[in-house]
C-alpha cells in the first residue's frame, strides 16, 4: 500500500496509473474509519483497478464554534485499516499541503446548499465543495463514492460534477447502521452512556414516520410532528426537521414516494445526523 | 481536425487521447479569431501532441448591459483558420450544453478579482473562473494558454490551478500589437476610423509611462496622472488607470520592476484593455 503525503506525488502517481489504463476509486474520508468506511472501500473494489482513500480532517468545513480540533484521529488505525483491507493507496496530506496561505479560490453551491446542514452550518458546503474539487483534481478518480447518511452533502458533490464536468462517477452507499439503527458516524465515540442511548431517538424518528408513512399519511407536518415529539421525548436538542424532494432539496407539503426526510439533532453536544428516503 | 459541440464527445475524446500518451494543449478562445490566437496556437503546438482550441462565448462573463449578444462572431471563419494552422480539434458547444438550467455550482476567486476589471465588471470573474474549470474537466489539457492582455485574469486564472489543484500547466503568450501599437482584440472590429486613432492612446499611455519609469520616476502618482492626461487628450472615458504589484494586483505607491502598469477605457462605447510590465 502506498501512502501519500504530498498532494503533487499523488497527483503524479493517479496520472501514471491512468495512463496505464488502470482505473481509480476515491474513498473521501476524514479518518477514524469505521465500518460505514469499510463497506465503501469494498464497494469500489468490486469495480474499480484501485481504490485510493484519503484522509483529511479539512478545517474549511468546520464552523469557529464546531470540532474541528476535537474530532477524532487515528492514523496508525487508519493505517492499519487500509492496509487489511487492500486499499491501493492512502492520501494523508497536511492542512499547509492543501491550502495555501494565499489561497483564494474556492467552489460555491448556491440552491441545494441554503437549508438544512446548510442552513445550520454556513460555508460549511463552500469548504466540502472546495475540498472536494481539490481532491478529484488531485487523485483523479474514475469514481468516488460518498455515504447516503450526508445525503445534502451528496447531493450537492452531485451538482458540482454536473456543472463543473468532472470526469468522475459519483455513487452512493447506503446508510450503515449500528444493530439497534443508529447511522455509524466516527462522531459516536464521543457519546456517553446515556447520550448514546438518546441518540437511538433519530433512526426511531425516522422509522416511525416512515411507517406512518406507509400506512397513508402523506402530510408531511403530521410526520414532521411525530418525528419532533419522539426525539423531544429523548431530551435531544433539535436542529430541524424535514422532509424534501430528494432532487431540490425543497420542503414538500405533501409526501411522495422517494422524498427523504431528514433530521439533525444534538446529542449531548454532540451533532448527529441521520435520514431515509420515503 | 476533430469538431466537437457536444462536451461529453469532446471529453471522451481527450481522455481517449491522455490515456494513449498523448500530451493536449488548450487555446481557450470566444472565437472570432485573430494573430494573437494565432501565436498562442504556435506556442502550444511547439510542445504539445495535440492543440484544442474552444470557440464559446461565455454568457456568464458579461454583465446584463454589455456586449454579449454583440461580441462579434465568424463561425466558418474560424473553423477555417483553425483548419489552416493545423488546430487537433476544435470545442464549439452550443450555450445550453454547457450550462444546465438547474446549475448553481460555480469556482469564485475572492481576493485578486476585487478590483481593476473586477470592479468595473461584477460577476466577470467569477464566470471567467467557472467556465476555465469546465474548459479543463471537458479538454483536459496539460497546458493551457492565455494572453497576457487579460492580465488579471491570467493571475486569477493561475491562482486558481494552485488553489483546486487542477493538473494543467498555465502558459502566458506577450500581447499581440498592431503595427501602431493598439493591443489586437476581438471588439477592435467595432471601432469607428476616429475611434480607432483614440484608441491608440491606450498603448501610448502605457509605453510613455514605461519611459518615465526608466528614468528615473518611480511615484505611482505622477506615472498614473501623465498616463490619465494623455487618454484624456484623446476624449477616452477612462475606466482606470492603475500600477500594481504582479502577483497581489494591489495598487503601489512606488513602483518597482515588475509592477504592472493596467488601463481600461472606453473608446466610442467600446471597452478596450492594456498593460504593461515595468
């Protein structure tokens, strides 16, 4: 396996592969890989000659009052990971390697980046947009793949392939779950006992309205409504609440097939997110 | 020599062509071809396999009142010169092929586009930098090249290789002149013969204040004011006048080599540029 530091060498190593004709998969990942990680690095392998994965924490995504500093890292078990899991090749640049300190360009998403995560966290798309951008022009993937649990995030990668050109497949894995429903997210080792319990609320939410949803309440206030009152009851901190058409991201008033909802909610301090596609 | 109008042929083609060791230059152009597109054709073919030359004029780079729907336009005339000096392929898209109706992705620069052309032309900078990025996701050239007219747009361009990363080497071809000494352009068509003398002021400006800097003035005031009354001798609605420093573009006071001396004016309605290096 190799491992790249330097954002040239594994921009000279991805041209060299293709060049050979070798096609590349790109796992964006900010580390403390998890088995939501594990099962996209096997996604793309089953398609893909090399699957690069890249790991770095990029700090233009995170609020002043967010946890940036905080959030976890694990190198060496990163490492470790990839490595028993055949990845081809790890990108673990530094922040001063990735952004210049004069730099002064970045990518902006100006509609499905407004609400939501969006709406609660400003600039923070600008800086996944940015970093995303910068990593396709660096590894120079065929394909990439991002997890369906940062479903506006995904949308809004979508979006900049399709206006910027990219030559890269996006595809997206489905939520991966803990066994009691909770979405994996690298952010759960900061749950305490209690709070790891709350944050069940979330899945719970979303399954009921799912199921109500089925059973023929189309209103999506109704469901807004149930989903609220069954995380109220676990004390979390609601940061909203909402079901949109899954393509515009827009509130819907009445639900239909395929519109997701989605939920965002602190727990113990900590931001968790989760969804489903009706 | 290859047409393409449609991005994703032109896309494929290119990669067809990276993958096969082929080395691809890109001449970005709004068409209406002229010797300075000329020169920057033979600069690419002196190192490159292959040349591509885009034709597209780029709605997004014009402001709501200027001169889009008049930017002179020669089809024919510029597939045949291309054909003539041995152009690989030419990129023509149609507007609505590089622009989806529902796009809302786009690259901004935030610092070097502020002023100067920047000032004057709101939103210039920001369709100039989203179109490059398209232009080199669609082209994937290895090198690019830009005339050094624009110069501030070339430093935008530059400072956003570095900031996303793109792997394309950016090359910058002198300005083309006249006999007389007016910078050769596109919208010099549209000059009146009296315009066309006024117009001349731009370059004789530029070139007398080169002259006072070698000897011996180096206060950016007085250098601006003698090149302010010679364009104002020639009744030119001065848009600036400006020296700044190459790499930010912040305005000096005292000049020192190197430092760029930049004027916009409109001459008859038509709004022209120049520079000059000290």
């Amino acid at each position: 396996m190799r491992i790249f530091k330097d954002p040239l060498e594994m921009q000279r190593w991805s041209m060299e592969q293709r060049v050979c004709g070798s096609s590349i998969g790109l796992v964006p990942t900010m580390g403390y890989l998890h088995n939501g990680h594990l099962s996209l690095i096997e996604e793309l392998q089953a398609e893909c000659d090399l699957v690069v994965l890249s790991i770095f924490v990029n700090p233009t995504q995170f609020g002043p009052d967010e946890d940036f500093g905080k959030y976890p890292r694990d190198e060496k078990g990163d490492l470790e990971m990839c490595e028993n899991s055949g990845v081809s090749a790890v990108f673990i640049p530094d922040v001063d390697s990735i952004y210049d300190h004069s730099a002064s360009v970045c990518v902006v998403e100006n509609l499905l980046s407004l609400g939501l995560c969006g709406g609660s966290r400003p600039g923070h798309f600008r800086g996944v947009c940015t970093i995303v951008a910068k990593l396709f022009n660096i590894v120079q993937p065929n394909v990439a793949i991002f997890g369906q649990k940062d479903y506006q995030q995904v949308s809004i990668i979508n979006r900049m392939v399709i206006d910027l050109n990219f030559p890269v497949e996006i595809k997206i894995a489905p939520i991966v779950r803990e066994i009691d429903g909770l979405a994996i997210s690298s952010r759960n080792i900061y749950l305490s006992e209690n709070a790891r319990v709350q944050a069940l609320s979330l899945s719970n939410a979303l399954q009921q309205a799912h199921e109500r949803f089925f059973a023929g309440v189309s209103d999506a206030s109704e469901l807004k409504s149930l989903m609220r009152e069954i995380m109220h009851d676990s004390a979390l901190d609601i940061d909203y609440v909402e079901i949109v058409n899954s393509a515009t991201l827009a509130p819907v008033e009445m639900v239909e097939m395929g519109d997701v909802a989605m939920i965002a909610a602190f727990c113990d301090k900590i931001r968790l997110i989760d969804n489903c596609v009706m």
